[in-house]
C-alpha cells in the first residue's frame, strides 16, 4: 500500500485517471496541464530513474514535456500504474520513431501495450523502440514484438 491505501499506485487521483468501476484509462496529459499532473507521476518517474544510468532529472523531464518535446502518459483503473514518457524523432531515412524514454508500471503491462502502440501509429511513428541498462527487458521486449536493433557502448570521458 502507498500513503495514500491504493495497492502499488503512485500518486493519488488526478483528474481522469480512474476508470469508471476499475477500467484501465490511457491518458495523454496535454503540455498546458504538466505541472498539474506532475505531483501525481513524480513518484514513477523517481523510481524509474532509479534504474537507469541516464543522466536526466526530474526537472529535464518536466521540461521536456512542458515544450511538447515529450509526451507524457499514464494508465490508471483506481491508482496510476504506469507512467511513460515518450519522444517522436524524425529519422534521416524519412521514418518517424516513438521512442519510450521513461517506462515505469507498477504490474503486468502487456494488456495495454497495444494502446500505446496505436499512440505511436497515430502520431506519425512507424516504429516504437526503447533502451535499458535492465538484463530482464531480453526476455520480456521479444514478447512484446521487440528486436534488438542495436548495441550502445558509453564510455564517459569526465
């Protein structure tokens, strides 16, 4: 339970994010309306970060999204359950990626995860990738229709 007694949630009950009798919503939240959502997602975006080797803040995050540079999304039946922050990037080859930049659930994903494939496909992007410092995302990303399409190296120079 969180503070709030809703079962592996985060935040508490942003406006629209409860399905009537435990419905799963799928929920954009318009830049204009970014920084009365963010109490709500914080928390997930938080946790998150907390398994990646990214050097992003919150505030880099919140930023984005405010100048339409991200869109963030959410689902919710009683709580948010999950919370993803996705980038479009127009590629050389003229295809349009949706790029998962923060992923964050709270239980089993797959039974919305056609929703946010039809997110993708709606605005523009032919392709949906996301990368993971996490080992697990080797077994789950093929059931999801994911291939490996590259391997990034980093060395950090400073």
């Amino acid at each position: 339970m969180d503070n709030n007694g809703k079962r592996n949630g985060v935040g508490g009950d942003f406006p629209g994010s409860s399905g009537a009798n435990g419905e799963l919503k799928f929920v954009f939240v318009p830049p204009a309306l970014a920084d009365e959502a963010w109490p709500f997602v914080l928390e997930a975006i938080e946790r998150a970060r907390a398994h990646s080797t990214s050097t992003w803040s919150p505030q880099d995050v919140l930023r984005e999204i405010k100048a339409g540079a991200a869109h963030l999304l959410f689902t919710a039946r009683d709580a948010i359950i999950s919370v993803l922050v996705m980038r479009f990037l127009e590629k050389f080859d003229g295809n349009k990626e949706a790029r998962i930049w923060i992923f964050w659930a709270s239980e089993d994903f797959y039974d919305y995860f056609d929703k946010l494939e039809d997110y993708a496909k709606y605005y523009g992007a032919n392709e949906l990738t996301f990368s993971s410092p996490r080992k697990g995302w080797a077994k789950v990303a093929p059931k999801l229709g994911f291939e490996v399409a590259e391997t990034l190296y980093r060395k950090r120079l400073i």
